[in-house]
C-alpha cells in the first residue's frame, strides 16, 4: 500500500471525529489506522461507523489526547497507546 511492500502501512487519524478519514485510509490500502479522538462521545459515534461500515478489523478509535500519546511502553510498565510510530499522519 502506498509503496510500502515490505512493511505495513500504519496511518494515524488525529481528530478522528466521525473516523470517516481513518475508513477512507484503510480502503486506500492502510493495513492499520490508529483514530485518535479526544471527546468521548465522537470517540463512541466514529467506532459505531467504523464497525457498522466493516473497517473494524482495520481501524482502531482510540479515546485520548493525542498530545499524551506514546508509542513506546510507559516506564511503570502499562503498555503503550499505539503499537508503533506511524507512518502517515492524518490531521
């Protein structure tokens, strides 16, 4: 997808909002998209598109402030936000 052919290509959607971007990515050919929204009930809103339109193996709506996100495990040992940094961001 997008030229990577030897790695997969993890998009990140800041402001998801309705996820309607992070779909539009995945079908374009991300294997992952990481939809990062801050408000809970938009959060809540663009994970019922998201399943209801079938990108829920492929889009993953995450609830958090983006400027708090972290890629790396945390130092007392909770498990990081996203499983690594991305490779295109969506803003």
């Amino acid at each position: 997808a997008f030229g990577y052919k030897d790695k997969e290509l993890f998009v990140l959607d800041v402001g998801a909002g309705t996820g309607i971007l992070s779909m539009m990515a995945a079908k374009a050919g991300a294997d992952k998209v990481g939809a990062i929204e801050q408000t809970v009930h938009m959060a809540d809103v663009g994970e019922e598109a998201i399943v209801m339109n079938g990108y829920f193996r492929e889009v993953t709506m995450i609830n958090k402030n983006s400027r708090y996100m972290k890629a790396e495990p945390y130092q007392d040992g909770r498990r990081p936000d996203i499983e690594r940094r991305a490779d295109m961001l969506i803003y």
